[in-house]
C-alpha cells in the first residue's frame, strides 16, 4: 500500500498537481461510487414500487454492467418517531419495510441507500437526525443500509464539521461499511475538512435539469456546477470525492449534445456517478449515454484524480485528467453558441510537447489517428469532444 500511495505521490508531482487523497483504511469509495437517486426525477414521490422496479431496470439495462451499483431512496421515506425515537417509516408507500426492501434490492446484487438530515427536519420537514445519530445509525444498520446521504436543511446553530462528525462516528460504531455522502452544498468548504468524516461531499448548490439557468431557491445548471468545480481538483481522491451532485441526463432539461457533455464532465472530475432519471422507461440514447463503459472508465480510473482546466480561451476550453496508465482524458469544451474548432497541445495536458500520441475518441470508440504535439476537432456548441491521448514515446 505504501508503494501504491508514493507512486501517486511522485506522478502527481510530475504533473504539477497535488496528490490525490490517502486511501481510506475502510477501503470504501476507492473510486466514485455509482448508482441511481431518487430525488431529481420523483422528489417525494417515492415508494416501495418504485425502488424495486428501479433496482431490476438497473439490471436489466446494463447499468448493472457498467458499474451502477446503489440504489438510494431520497427525501420522505420517513413520517415520524416512536416513543422509543425510532425513526418510522411510511408504511402506506413501503408497506414491507425497509429491511425487506434492502433484502430486495441486495437479491439482484445491488446495494441499498437511503437519506437523512443533519437537522432537526429534512428539507422536506420530515424527521431529521439531531440528537439521534446513534439510534439512526444503528437502525440503518439493522436495515442493511449500504449508503447515507445526509442533508443540511434545518440546522441552524449547528457546526458542520461537529454534526457531520457525529453520524460518522455512529455509523462506524455499527461494524456495518456504509457509504457516507454528506450533502451541505459546498457551503463550509468541505473538501478542506471532510475526507476522513465522509467519502464524499457535496461541493456545490443543487443541480437543475437546465444548462445555464438558475432557481431563486439557489439550484444551478451544468455549466454552473462545471465552473464551481474547475479549482477543486486538488482536494479529491480514492476514498473521498468531490461531489458536484447527481446526474441530470434523461430528465429532458438538456439537449442530447449538453448531456453528453454534463457525463464527461462528471467523469473527468472522478465525481460519483448517481443517475436521476427514471430507469424503467429511459430512451435508448440516455442509456448509451449513462452506459458508455469508455467514459465511466474515466471516471473510475484508480488513480482517482479529478480534472483540471488547462487552457481557456474564452468560450473555448479545453480539460484534462491524468489516467494510471499515464495516458490523458482530454475534454475540447464548446461553452460558445457556434461550431468551432478546437486544439488540444500536449505541452498543456502534460505530455512531450514533439511526442507521438495515439488519440482515441471515447463517444464514437474509434481511434482517430496518431498525432503529433497536437490534436484539434470541431466541437457544437455546448457540446465536447472528449478524447483519450495516450503517448507512444
């Protein structure tokens, strides 16, 4: 193990980046976690059914396959407490319960998620988890809960760092491995105090289903959440993760162009791949899309270090990520409203600036050729082309 982090180390000095994160002891979350979230398309709309339904059509269409892995329910899951401060399920939507429902899902060879708050109430004013970390916790665990998201939404008075603590603290002293997803918008910097409290954090407001647009509540597009991320890449790696939040793609909100380019964002900065359509009746191209194993193999790449901008010229951009085979994930970004070309030098994304390269385009999965110091593509507007150059030299 000591071997594998300073060989990190070095190549992450090489390229002038900061190393990626010290592997996480647990070994949870090596790479970004993948899976489905309920909240983007059904918000409380959930319900037993539904969460069965989309653990089979998570099987069913290769998601399975590719990677996807937890099933997470979202908000209003929960109604109440009893007397003894057990949470209390919404018997009318989960008429089982969530630990045959967990059962359920871990039949098909999934994993079970699920939500809470950090507050006295859930954004959706359902129970929230201050002062009963320890009884949530141990009932999650009871459950077989395999994933926490836990949210921010009434919580006045409270330290993040304390209240995201102590559900850590409550989740390790259960002996179950539980994926931790704290969720408190980017708004204390966790990236600076999360990794070892969680294994992932929100870095960012709320995604809305839209490119460039915004919500008075403070939910942001794509292209919004790309620029929040562009200085965060020193802070991400194997156990703890930068979290632009879930996926859009399939909710109608973008065109197929700005959909592609929302997932090779999110795979270039090692994000977690949660998708937040509806599974059961998704199009064939939100499928090839969400299942591009080229692409996800960006995002799950061990090294596990997030991507950078390395050259802007105005509307046009280009990204890179560093990969374990030393090759490079490239992204010629078109933020314009016009096609235009766009060059990738090698001096930019970290290579020998006269150096051949084979340059694979990952959406069309064909090599384009070997090119020297360079590689330039016309790119739509909003769109990318995303490549992977790997040297030959």
């Amino acid at each position: 193990m000591r071997t594998l982090l300073w060989t990190l180390v070095v190549i992450a000095g090489v390229l002038g980046l900061a190393p990626p994160l010290a592997v996480a002891g647990e070994g949870l979350a090596l790479t970004p976690p993948m899976g489905w979230n309920s909240w983007n398309k059904f918000a409380c709309d959930v319900s037993e059914a539904l969460v069965k339904e989309t653990a089979d059509a998570l099987v069913s269409s290769g998601m399975k396959e590719a990677g996807y892995e937890y099933v997470v329910i979202d908000d209003c899951w929960q109604v109440d407490r009893d007397a003894s401060g057990k949470i209390v399920v919404d018997a009318e939507r989960f008429p089982s319960g969530m630990k045959a429902l967990a059962d359920d899902v871990h039949s098909k060879g999934l994993k079970f998620g699920i939500y809470s708050d950090a507050g006295t109430g859930t954004c959706q004013h359902r129970p929230g988890s201050k002062g009963y970390e320890e009884i949530d916790a141990k009932t999650y665990a009871e459950w077989g809960v395999d994933y926490l998201k836990y949210d921010w939404c009434n919580s006045e008075g409270q330290d993040t760092r304390n209240a995201y603590a102590l559900m850590s603290q409550a989740l390790r002293a259960t002996g179950r491995p539980v994926v931790f997803s704290i969720c408190e918008w980017g708004s204390t910097q966790p990236w600076l105090w999360a990794p070892g409290v969680g294994h992932l954090w929100r870095a960012t407001g709320d995604i809305q289903d839209c490119w460039d647009c915004g919500r008075s509540w403070g939910g942001m597009g794509v292209v919004h959440i790309i620029d929040l991320m562009a200085d965060l890449y020193p802070y991400s790696g194997p156990g703890g993760w930068n979290d632009p939040d879930m996926l859009e793609v399939g909710n109608e909100g973008l065109t197929p162009t700005e959909s592609r380019a929302h997932f090779s964002f999110w795979a270039l900065f090692s994000a977690p791949l949660m998708a937040g359509n509806d599974l059961r009746s998704m199009s064939t191209e939100t499928r090839d899309i969400l299942t591009n194993g080229e692409v996800v193999a960006v995002d799950q790449d061990p090294l596990g270090m997030q991507g950078r901008r390395v050259r802007d010229r105005g509307a046009l951009e280009v990204w890179m990520k560093p990969l374990a085979d030393g090759s490079r994930a490239v992204i010629l970004f078109n933020r314009g409203t016009e096609a235009a070309r766009i060059t990738a030098r090698w001096e930019d994304i970290g290579l020998f600036p006269g150096g051949p390269a084979v340059v694979r385009d990952l959406w069309r999965k064909a090599d384009v050729g070997t090119f020297t110091a360079s590689y330039e593509a016309e790119v739509e507007p909003h769109g990318i082309v995303m490549v992977q150059v790997t040297p030959t030299f």
